[in-house]
C-alpha cells in the first residue's frame, strides 16, 4: 500500500509538469486551450490511478488524452494486466474511451 503523502507528492508533480506542458504547447486554430488542460487534467488522474494499483507500475505505462481518449502504451507483465489496466483507466473520470496498446513482456 502508498503513503497518502507520497502519492499527493507525485500527483502534484505529474499535475505541475502536465500544466507547464499545457501551457508551453501550440494550439491547433480547431483546439482551445481548455481542451488541452482538459486532456492534461485526464493524464494526471489516469497516471495517479496507475500508480494507486501495486499491480501496475507508473514508470512503465505511458499515457497520453486527446479528447477524453487515453492512449496507453509501454509494457506489462501479463495479458491480465494489460485487462486490468484498460479497467483502471476506464473508471477515471474524464475518460471517454481507452486505446490499449500495452504489451506484455
């Protein structure tokens, strides 16, 4: 099991460095910035339910949103966990879909 505080530290640090990120990109003329914060808010919670599960590890899954839609990929230990990690992702709020392409190593 995580500490509270240690989760809290690496949730305010994903959520620091997706909101530099945010800010720093360029804006497609069809994209509003609030979009962007929008799908930088869904990759901070995602990446914090991640790392919440002892059976996924944070440091290998790499998420990316657009538009509510979570891009999974990197490698895990199992097919089960490629499951489970789609269940995961899916009950976040925000998300709207999930694009699985996690592979098992």
């Amino acid at each position: 099991m995580r500490s509270p505080f240690k989760t809290s530290i690496v949730i305010l640090g994903l959520a620091m460095g997706g909101g530099a990120l945010a800010a720093c990109a360029q804006t497609p003329a069809h994209e509003s910035t609030g979009n962007l914060i929008d799908d930088s808010s869904i990759t901070v919670r995602v990446k914090a339910a991640i790392f919440d599960d002892a059976s996924l590890k944070v440091l290998d899954i790499h998420v990316v949103s657009n538009h509510g839609v979570v891009q999974l990929t990197g490698f895990v230990k199992s097919h089960r966990l490629v499951n489970h990690a789609n269940d995961v992702v899916s009950k976040v709020a925000g998300v709207v879909g999930v694009q699985n392409d996690l592979v098992v190593r």
